[in-house]
C-alpha cells in the first residue's frame, strides 16, 4: 500500500481532532497544579492517536462495506474503493492500531488504577465501534455530532486529567472540565456536522438519516454556526469563573476567520466548502487556545 494510500485510509489530517483535545488537558492539567505523570501522558497520548485513526480506517471500511450503490464505492469520499485496498490491507492496518491502542491503554491503566479511567475508555472504544457498525449505526443517526464531539472533545481532556489528578473525582471537577473543553467539543461536532452537510445528496441515497438529514442544509448551517457561539460561550463563563487564564480569549481572534469560512460554506455547501474549512476552523481555535494557556502558564500560573 502506498503511503499516500495509507495516509488516507487512516484519515491524517483529522487526527488533530485527538491531539489538540489531549495538549488541551494537559496544559489545564499544569495550569490547574496537577503534577504531570510524564510517562502515564505519553503512553496514553500513543493510545489515544492510534485508537482515533483506527476508528477512521473502521469507519471507512464500513462505509465501503454498506454501501448501497457502486458509485459511492468508487467515489472520491471513498477511499478503500477508489484506490482498491484490499480487505486483507485493511484489516492490517487496523489491528495494528487496535494492538498498539490497547496495549498501551492496558499499561496506562495500570499505573493509573481505578475505575473511571476504564470506563471512560470503555465508552469511547464502544462509541467508535458502533458509530459505523451495528444495525444502527451512529454515523448514520441525528447523533453522530454529539457522539464525537463529547467523546473527542471532552471525555479525551477528562482522561488526561485523570492521570494527573489523584484526589477523587467530582462532578464539580467533571463541571469544570467540561467548561475547559466546551470550544473543542463544539468545533469537533461543527466537523461532523459539516461533513454531514457536505455529503447530503450522498447520505440520501445511502438512507443515512443524519442530523442534517432532518435538518436540511439551510437549518444544519445555522446550528453549525450557533455550535461555534456554545464553544465561545463556555469559555468565557470559564474564564469569568477563574478556570481558566483570562489569556485564553486570545481565541476570539479566530472570530473573522470563522465567518469568512461560513460564508464560503454558506454559497458552497459541498463537502469542498465545509469539510476541509471546518477541521482548518478547529486548528486556529484549539492552536490560539493552546497558545493562550501556555502564556498563562508563564505569566500568571
């Protein structure tokens, strides 16, 4: 298999929708007074890329698999068809990844202890499953946003506080947590549901009933932008409230970028005007968020 082959099965580009989330617990992990356990954060970040790229390679092979129509199994949004990866290739990369995922999630476990952590990672494991497999899978309901946006936004932050919190778990910390990572939960879901926009002709003929199937375009470009106003929302109350440095706001500069892309979107509503702007959307927020932390860090934690 060729390496830009493989680069695309695995889908690259969206994996910075796991490392940004994990660079954002550990810089609130340090802001917050944790004391970093380096090793523990290193296994766990290993685990976290591997699983989240072989929940795209799963993904992807389920979507060729289901497929109904041969079109979309040729097609440009499909990857495993359109270059002709074997089943065999496929199944490789993924238990690669899987092995590598589970390996390291088991060790860190391990030196974490506990039940939460587990069972965060439980949850995760089962939502990327099922988000393409099952009768129903989640990619192909109204709840493929929340799904992602929850699980890559928030519980991936939550895991890597965990490691470097040893006081018992609280929903007051669960609170705050949530505030801390309420931009990327948001500007992740804003991925889905731009790729869900995108490919609405296409998920039609597939009988994928997505949220912006119920939605329409017009509607799901509205709650696309209403997502972004929620993610500045939380951040602000996070900084009123002391969670955060008040440096973070240094992310309301992405403010004209983000419109300037939603107007594009808004003429070409095509997966060429939204799936690509949105995950470049995602990076400037979580990059000028991560920037934001690492100046309170130096200059007021």
């Amino acid at each position: 298999m060729q390496k830009k082959v493989l680069l695309d099965l695995v889908e690259i580009k969206s994996g910075i929708a796991s490392v940004l989330p994990f660079l954002v617990g550990l810089l609130y992990s340090a802001y917050a007074g944790l004391k970093i356990d380096w090793i523990s954060v290193g296994m766990f970040f290993i685990a976290a890329v591997s699983f989240h790229l072989a929940a795209n390679v799963w993904d992807n092979f389920q979507d060729f698999t289901n497929a109904k129509h041969e079109t979309f199994k040729a097609g440009i949004n499909d990857v495993i068809g359109r270059e002709g990866v074997a089943k065999k290739q496929v199944m490789v990369v993924l238990s690669i990844l899987l092995i590598v995922a589970t390996v390291l999630g088991f060790a860190t476990w391990a030196r974490v202890g506990g039940w939460l952590w587990p069972l965060l990672s439980l949850i995760s494991y089962a939502v990327a499953f099922f988000y393409s497999a099952g009768p129903k899978p989640i990619s192909r309901t109204p709840f493929g946003e929340l799904a992602s946006g929850v699980t890559m936004g928030y519980i991936i932050v939550l895991l890597v506080v965990l490691l470097n919190n040893p006081s018992p778990v609280n929903w007051s910390l669960a609170g705050q947590v949530f505030l801390v990572s309420g931009l990327g939960v948001f500007s992740i879901a804003n991925i889905m549901l731009a790729n869900n926009i995108g490919d609405l002709p296409e998920d039609i003929k597939e009988d994928r009933h997505t949220l912006a199937f119920y939605l329409g375009q017009t509607k799901g470009l509205i709650l696309y932008l209403i997502l972004y106003i929620l993610g500045y929302v939380s951040l602000i109350v996070a900084v009123i409230m002391g969670i955060l440095p008040w440096t973070v706001l240094i992310t309301l500069l992405a403010i004209p970028i983000i419109i300037k892309h939603f107007k594009f979107f808004w003429q070409d509503r095509t997966k060429r005007g939204s799936f690509l702007l949105t995950i470049k959307n995602t990076v400037i927020l979580m990059a000028l968020f991560i920037i934001g932390m690492i100046l309170g860090l130096m200059f007021i934690g």
